[in-house]
C-alpha cells in the first residue's frame, strides 16, 4: 500500500482446492445418513477455507511486531473477512493484494489482503482491494471518491471497528481501494483504474461511526487522510463541503462541479452490454440549523445556584436516601447544582461497577456505564422532579472501576452525561431510546466531549 504503507508482496496463488474441487457423494451400506453426516463438515471446512483465502498469513509478514499481531488476532482477522464477503455490494468487490487488476486477473490473484501493517509509525489494520465499478468521467473526483468510500470503506470499517477498537495495539485503520473511470479518448470508450487510500485514526474511526450528528462524524472523518492517486483530498459526507454563510454570493461553478450531476451513472468495469446503474451512493443531506426557539438566558450566578441548592436541600436529601441502594452514590460528594451550557444541572455523583468482562477502550466502559447502571436510574429520578422549571436537566457524573480492581489500584474513567428535561422526559415514556438520549445530550470522559454510540462501543470485546 502506498504512502509509507509497508507493502507485502507474495506469489499469486489459486483460490484453495477445498473451494473449487466438486464434491463427491459417499455410497455407502447406510449412505443416506453418512451423507447427512458429511455434509455439516463440508460446509465448515469450506467456509474455514473462505475465511483463511482473505487473510494473510503470520508467515508472510516480514515485520516481527506485525506478524505476532497477526497470529494472535488471526480469527478475528478472518471475521471480518467473512463480513467482507457478505456484504451486498452493487458492483463487484475483491480483496487482493494487488490494485489494478482487470477483473479476469483479480479471479485467479491472491485474495488474502487483511493484514496488520504500519502507516507513518502506527500500527494499523490494513485492507487492499478491487471495486468494479466505472464512473462517468463527468463526475467530479471527489464525488468519485466520495462514492467508493460510503460504499466500500465505511461497511468495512464497520466490520473493523467494533472488534479492534478496545485493543491498545491498533492505532487506526488504513485501506486502499480501485475503482475505474470511464471516459472517451479520441471517440473510443476506455476505463483507467483510480485508487483510493484511506487512513483513520481509532478516535477518528470512533467518531465517525459512533454518532448520528453528521457534524461529529465530520469531524472524524478529517482526523484522517485520504488520497485519491496519491493527491490528498477531502470527502465531505454531505456531498456538498462546507456551504457558504446566508448572505454569501456562492460560486455557481464551483458548486455545480462538486454535486454529482442528475442522471449520472456507473457501469460495472467490463459491461460492453450498454445497460447502465444509476448512482447508487447514499446522500447525506446538509446539516439543517436549528430555528427553534431561543432558550431563555437562565441566571447562573453564584449566588443564584446557592439559593437553588437551599430550596431543594430536603428534595435531594430524600432522593439521595432512598435511591442509594441502586444509585451507589458518592458519599463524600457534593450532589449539586452546576453550570453548564448556559443552563444549570443538578449533577449527581455516583460510583459504577462493572464486570472484568467489560476491560476495554474508555468508550465502551462509558457505554456499558449507561446501559448498566445511568439508564436504570432515570425514571426513578425523574419520579422526585415534576414539571421542573427552575433548573434544566441532570448530570449523571459517575467514576467507573472494574469489579476485583481498586480504584487505587488501577485507572478509573470519569464520565459525565448531561441531559435535559425535554430529552429525559422522552426517554422517561419510552418514547426514545437510550442512544437518543445520549445523542440529544452531552456525554464527557475524563473532561472530554466524546461522540458515543452504544452498539459500536459495546461491540468490541476487552483485550
């Protein structure tokens, strides 16, 4: 792979005989159930073979740190093989170890591509492939670009992700991709290969996959780098990049370039039929602002969270009473009202325990924080505060420790939901879900604001 990616080169192999050999009935005395015997075992050892022809072999890696790597998450690493080859791509996709290939070459070539590799220093799962698909030259690159990343980067990274993201080896996540692109040259219709290369960061890979607000994954997404032929270039997941202020004067031009034109469409490399596929790439719409109405400006005095704290003292002294048993509040803490956002939050001290099984990065922890002991805690909470006018909304701020482990003793995570009085009320009915919730709040580990989508985090085991 380019770009200081360290490439592995190895000779081109047929796909495994246990793949394509026929499969010869066994006749025996008692052959019908022998034959439902077999059959089970043929398919376990085909799909084995499946999963192994992705992956590359501990053998063939000549950097010691990354061949260890690759032995010892091998079958994870033959996982996400199998999810590759599920996927319900429109055009045909191949992994392989080389780029470029007509797809008559890429059917005989080596497929093992998945690998453990560096880029610029830092470890990385590494993936290399083939996507069949032609653009019209009309198309703009980035919107090329754009293209083959949501629907070939993005579903691998979400294979990826989840199972590599609680490990402290891997860095980020680095791919490289072909599609084509076709054109006229002097009357005659040809296709040129074009490769995509796309590295991410963990945090960045987290961002982008664990938000719904298209802000944050953004943001993620420009942690990374990309390429297309080796020029960098930027991939804006709303099709558009940045829109100018109201008021501005847009460049016509500009903007009409970086859409894709309606009616456009992609062929599959090789169709000499003439049929054509419209553009199948999902778009994201833009980002719209909110015109809600203003929230009024709340007094977050000193002295006015004092006055606050003086008059609900015997509220929260019953909450903390009788919710302690479930809520394990911090004893020593002071359970009270802070400013935060230009509001105010009663914020709520507590301790969280999980299970050894739960090791893993600090979003998962702060996931299964939530999932185990914050969003159980809600309605009771909620029970003590009706039609609450004079603050807006609550902070769970819990430390959370794994169970057989000090605190002392080893590191703890400190993470903080913020949640307004609108959302919990939602959540309260059942007329949201808990990543709602999380979305339409504020969500900080260790003083940080963080994206955090509960299904990928949790995903990854600990490592």
């Amino acid at each position: 792979m380019s770009h200081d990616l360290t490439a592995i080169t190895a000779s081109i192999s047929m796909i495994s005989y246990a793949i394509t050999a026929p499969v010869h009935r066994v006749h025996r005395g008692d052959g019908s159930r022998h034959g439902r015997c077999l059959l089970p075992l043929i398919l376990i050892v085909a799909a084995s073979s499946i999963a192994s022809s992705q992956v590359v072999t501990p053998a063939e890696i000549k950097d010691p740190d990354m061949r260890s790597l690759q032995q010892q998450y091998i079958n994870d690493l033959k996982v996400v093989g199998q999810d590759i080859q599920a996927l319900p791509l429109e055009y045909r996709f191949y992994l392989s170890r080389k780029l470029d290939l007509d797809e008559s070459q890429q059917q005989h070539a080596d497929q093992r591509s998945i690998r453990f590799d560096r880029y610029k220093g830092q470890t990385v799962v590494a993936v290399t492939g083939n996507y069949y698909a032609a653009y019209p030259e009309k198309i703009a690159a980035d919107q090329r670009a754009r293209s083959t990343f949501l629907n070939v980067v993005m579903p691998i990274l979400k294979s990826e992700v989840p199972r590599f993201q609680a490990n402290q080896q891997v860095q980020g996540y680095a791919l490289e991709i072909s599609h084509h692109v076709r054109g006229q040259v002097m009357g005659v219709m040809v296709e040129r290969p074009e490769n995509l290369m796309v590295f991410l960061p963990q945090s960045g890979a987290l961002q982008l996959l664990g938000s719904r607000d298209e802000n944050v994954q953004q943001a993620g997404l420009m942690q990374g780098q990309i390429f297309l032929n080796s020029q960098p270039i930027n991939i804006w997941l709303n099709g558009q990049g940045p829109q100018p202020a109201p008021g501005a004067d847009p460049n016509p031009t500009a903007a009409e370039r970086r859409v894709v034109p309606s009616g456009s469409e992609i062929a599959q490399v090789g169709d000499s039929s003439g049929m054509q596929v419209p553009v199948s790439a999902p778009v994201v719409p833009a980002a719209k602002p909110n015109v809600g109405a203003p929230t009024p400006v709340r007094d977050t005095s000193p002295q006015a969270l004092a006055a606050l704290q003086g008059a609900s003292q015997e509220l929260l002294a019953n909450l903390l009473r009788e919710l302690d048993p479930q809520a394990h509040f911090v004893s020593y803490a002071v359970h009270s009202f802070v400013p935060f956002r230009q509001g105010i939050y009663l914020e709520l001290s507590l301790k969280t325990v999980l299970p050894e099984s739960a090791a893993g990065s600090r979003y998962r922890l702060a996931a299964m924080a939530f999932d185990d002991h914050v969003a159980h805690l809600i309605r009771p909470t909620l029970a003590y505060f009706k039609e609450e006018t004079k603050f807006d909304g609550i902070s769970f701020s819990t430390t959370v420790h794994l169970a057989g482990r000090s605190p002392a003793a080893v590191k703890t995570e400190a993470v903080e939901f913020f949640f307004p009085f609108p959302e919990l009320r939602c959540y309260e009915k059942y007329d949201c879900t808990g990543q709602q919730l999380i979305d339409t709040g504020t969500v900080l580990i260790n003083g940080e604001r963080v994206a955090l989508n509960l299904e990928v985090a949790e995903g990854g085991s600990g490592r």
